[in-house]
C-alpha cells in the first residue's frame, strides 16, 4: 500500500532518517560502549538506558525507510485537480456559523500538524473536503455536533 506524502515531508522524513544513521546511531553505540567499560552490565542503568534508546533509533530507521519505500511523493505545484480539494491542496475555509477562516493543507497522516495548519487526509474534516470545489459546502462531523464550512479557495502550492 503506498503512503502518500508532499514533497516537502518526504524530505523532512530523508532529513530525520540521514540525521538518525548519522548522529544518533553513532551516539548510541558510543554511549554503549562507553558503558561497557564499566564493567558488569547486569547492574549498569547507563547500559540498559543505551541498549533501549539504540532500539528506538534501529526502529525508527526502519519505520523512516519502510515509509520511504512506500511513499507515493506529490508535489502539490504539479497538480492539475482543476481547482478540485485533492491531496496535497491548500484549501482556505469559512466556518459558515462562527463566520472565521482557516486556511489547511491536506496532508500524510506523518505530515499532519494541526497548528500548523496541515490536516491528514484521513481525517473527518479533509474526508468531507476531497473532491470539492471552491464555493461548495462541506458539513463536518465534530465533537460538538455538525460544523458547516465554505470552501473560499482552493490551491496547489
């Protein structure tokens, strides 16, 4: 199955993996060895502590590079939805009953940061989104009951 991300998390995740084999992976072993020389390791913390953070490291690597491998990388510049709400859209809102605006982005599930305004594209409100066009309505199911919103614009940046 391929995972969809933008260019730009893509290379976020290139940039966590090279920082992950190249800083930390030396780090850890050196801190495991380092631990090593202080003798018995059926008591040593500094030991345990390493040997589990270099777990977390190895894994990481191999989620980073599964995910990588999987990737389907959209650049959302080179999109031609003709102004439908596609992934990797930039879609600008109006909260038709509270009557404010916000502007999200429809990305990965890894990309998605909601302060930032990057929504993943399995959730309920980009769900309601794809496939729309500017000046539609999409309804949202939230906590607090439906939410009606107006797509004011859509763009692939």
């Amino acid at each position: 199955m391929s995972i969809p991300l933008t260019v730009t998390g893509a290379e976020k995740l290139k940039a966590e993996l090279h920082r992950l084999k190249t800083v930390d992976r030396p780090n850890v072993i050196a801190a495991i060895a380092e631990a090593r020389s202080h003798g018995d390791l059926s008591e040593n913390a500094e030991y345990d502590a390493a040997k589990e953070r270099q777990g977390f490291i190895e894994g990481r690597i191999a989620e980073i590079e599964g995910k990588l491998g999987n990737a389907q990388i959209i650049d959302p510049k080179e999109l031609d939805a003709e102004g439908r709400v596609v992934f990797g859209a930039t879609v600008e809102l109006e909260d038709v009953e509270a009557g404010k605006q916000v502007t999200y982005q429809i990305v990965g599930d890894d990309e998605a940061d909601l302060k930032a305004g990057m929504i993943s594209v399995n959730s309920p409100i980009a769900r309601a989104l794809i496939g729309k066009y500017a000046g539609d309505m999409a309804e949202v199911q939230a906590p607090g009951g439906v939410r009606e919103y107006e797509i004011v614009d859509v763009r692939y940046v």
